[in-house]
C-alpha cells in the first residue's frame, strides 16, 4: 500500500466513525473463495471504529441442497412460495451460512452473534396465491442490535424471521437489509452479490440518483439481472427512507469493499440520496490535491503544468467543485481588468465523475463570477477539448491576436499552439452558487 492510499482512507475516518455500514452477502458469495477477503476488509472497517451489522442470504445454498438431494423446492429466494419443504430446506441452508460467516469473522479476530432480531409476519396472498411460510418484515429488535455493536460485537442475520407465536418464515435478503438499515438509522447499505452492479453500454455505471435508480426500475432499461433488479429497486426504496448511500459491488472481487468505501471514484454503483455538491474557492491546503488531480490531464498535455508557487501566488483565481468533501473537479479564472477580459483556464472533471455535467456547471459558475466583475468577454486556450468549449459552453474559435498583451505574450513563449477560443459574457446573475 502506498502512503498516499493511507492518507485516502484517513480522511474517511471522522466521518465515519461510529456510524453503522449495513453489509448484505448474497449466499453465492459466502461459498466464494473471496469470503475470507471481505471478512479481513469488514475487521479493517471495525478497527476504524465503524459498526457493521451483516445481512446474508442463502439462496445459492438453497439450490444446491435441493439440487443434491432431488428435491423440487417452491422458491429459493425469498420471494416466491414457500412451502413446508421449502421452508426446511431454507432453514438448513441458513444455519449453515450463518455459521460459516460467524467462523469466518472469528478467524480474523471479530466478535459475532447470531441475532434473532427479525419479527416477521406472512407475505399473505399475492396474486390470488397463498406464499405459505414466506414473510415479510415487521419489525427489527433494534436494542438488541444497539446492545451488541456497543459492545464491539458483528450481529449476523440471516434470511429468517419469527413472529409473536414462534412461527417461522423466510424472508429476502435484500429486503431484511432494507428493513435494519433504516430501523438503525444506518449510513450505508452495500450489497456484495456475483455481479457487477447496474451496467449499461458494457460499462458499469459509478453513480445514480434516487430520481435515475427508480426510472431503471419503473422501465426495467437497461435490462438486468433479476438480482441486480432487486437489490436496485431496495436501493432506491432505502435512500427514500433516509438512508444516505447504497452500495451494489461485485463481491467477487477482491478489495472490492474497501475501494468502494474509500475511493472518490469507487469500483461498483453507488445510489446516492442527498448529494452534497458545492462549489469554493481553493485554500491551501488543497494545492496538492488540486496538482494530484490534474496530474493525468497535465501529463497528456492537455493542461498546462503548474507548480504549486504558481498556485499559491494566483490562489484567489481558482476553485474547486467537492462531492461530499471530495475534490472532483476544479477551475480558474484569470481577470484582465484593463480589457475587461477573463480566461477560463484549468478546467478539469476526474475521470471517475465525467458525463455528468460537472464542467458545464463550473463554466457556468466562473462565467457568471465573470459578470459580476465587469468582464465583457470570456476566453479559453485549449489544444485537445476545443470541441468541448464549442459544443457545451458556446465558444467561437478566435485567434491569439483577441488576447490581452501580457496573456498574449505567455501564448507565444509556450509553444503550445493552443486554439483560442472566446464568448461574450452576459450580465451577472443572482444565484446560489455555493450549493448546487
């Protein structure tokens, strides 16, 4: 590990501190030789002081019960009938996971209980069709779930719920997971399953509003998996709820955990219910991080490099857009006030936050800061994202003759051969342009 992928991760820690992360394993990842390292990530997590209550399924167990035995089960995920064959199988199935994971977590020196926390009632008749011994959630004994985190124990539940007369029914994975999070109030839900999160056009989709998640769901576009389909469907249904942050990632994947906690970019899809975005002016402090993020973009000499004087001696023109806390994005506006110019200059989007329209926001902003100090006219050097300054800002291409005399003489020292490209600035607009 590199130190600066230490210092990553620290910057988490106050946040998340004594917060509680929801983790649901679907069955096909406990029988995954990738268990042991989510099992070594969820120790990490508790050494930094964050509470984790594991959700599992056992479905993928279910099946292979059945399946070994020659039996015809009613349904193996919690969703369908189950009937009294069923309902033994699923138990045993349980038991056994549960065990595993609770062995697992021992292995790497974590404390762990099973937790009968679970009140359930029957699903009833759906469709005109009697679910028999499948449930649905009541009610979560919070205090005992409250008891054993304080006490620096990981309480295990499985898909299994009783109800007031001791009746036993099973109940979905992902809808327990649904049901503990909010009752605690937790900060994160993170789904692992064997799949990849919400993919579209082959590429996993990093992000997604409550707003984008339930239009997924309500059209069923792009088509998925019916059990990427769930955990997306409780993923929204959980940010409505209250839950900040809903994580679906590919539990086969090693790290996969811990990179998606403790990256900006992450590696799975995360549903997100209250992005905080603000846009603020760059202190000090933030000169590396600034020079970190561009770094690729000034390698490929698409930004002109900077140092960290340079910065420094000019730190009132640039600004930076955060996404809970994080750097994603940044800006400059250099003012020529004998011109009554202004150059849009550094603009940069990471990578992992690209397509989302976070440029465009940032031209906006320093356009409209612009107008605010008088600047009649907005310019912009650029040698490879010209078009982008012509189709989502709209800039004209120019020539170097419109630059003021001391920017002028900079263009003609470099070399760079840069396009130059120009835009009116209308008047100043009143607008909240901290938050967005």
């Amino acid at each position: 590990m590199k130190v600066s992928d230490l210092r990553g991760i620290l910057q988490y820690v106050p946040r998340f501190r004594d917060r509680i992360f929801v983790v649901a394993l679907d069955g096909e990842i406990v029988s995954s030789p990738n268990l042991a390292n989510i099992l070594l990530d969820l120790a990490v997590l508790r050494s930094l002081s964050i509470k984790v209550i594991i959700v599992h399924g056992a479905s993928a167990q279910i099946a292979q019960l059945a399946t070994e035995r020659g039996l015809a089960i009613s349904n193996a995920d919690g969703t369908g009938v189950t009937d009294d064959l069923t309902l033994k199988v699923g138990l045993e199935a349980a038991t056994n996971v549960t065990n595993e994971i609770m062995q697992g977590l021992t292995s790497v020196d974590l404390r762990a209980v099973y937790a009968n926390a679970i009140i359930a009632h029957p699903a009833g008749i759906l469709g005109g069709v009697d679910h028999l011994h499948t449930g649905r959630v009541e009610r979560v004994d919070t205090k005992a779930l409250h008891l054993f985190l304080n006490e620096g124990i990981t309480p295990v539940i499985p898909p299994i719920g009783f109800d007031g007369e001791g009746r036993t029914f099973r109940v979905n994975s992902d809808s327990i997971a649904l049901e503990v999070a909010e009752a605690v109030q937790a900060m994160k839900i993170i789904y692992l399953s064997a799949r990849d999160g919400v993919v579209m056009n082959g590429e996993i989709v990093k992000q997604l509003s409550i707003i984008e998640a339930e239009e997924i769901v309500k059209k069923r576009r792009p088509p998925l998996e019916v059990g990427t389909f769930s955990k997306l469907d409780h993923a929204a249904r959980a940010c409505r709820l209250g839950i900040p942050r809903v994580h679906l990632l590919n539990g086969l994947l090693d790290e996969a955990l811990l990179s998606e906690v403790f990256s900006h970019e992450g590696i799975g899809t995360m549903i997100y219910s209250n992005e905080y975005q603000q846009i603020r002016r760059i202190f000090k402090k933030d000169v590396r991080a600034v020079m970190s993020l561009i770094r690729t973009s000034v390698n490929s000499e698409e930004l002109v490099r900077r140092t960290r004087a340079e910065i420094l001696a000019h730190l009132d023109d640039y600004w930076v857009m955060e996404l809970d806390r994080n750097l994603v994005a940044c800006v400059a506006l250099h003012l020529y006030p004998e011109s009554r110019q202004a150059e849009l200059a550094c603009l940069y989007v990471a990578k992992g936050h690209e397509g989302q329209g976070y440029g465009r926001k940032l031209m906006a902003f320093a356009e409209q800061l612009a107008a605010e100090k008088g600047v009649k006219e907005m310019f912009a050097l650029s040698t490879q994202a010209f078009n982008y300054f012509q189709q989502k800002g709209g800039y004209a291409e120019s020539t170097p003759d419109i630059l003021p005399p001391d920017r002028r003489k900079k263009y003609d020292v470099s070399a760079r051969n840069s396009r130059v490209m120009r835009k009116p600035v209308g008047p100043a607009l009143v607008t909240e342009t901290a938050r967005a």
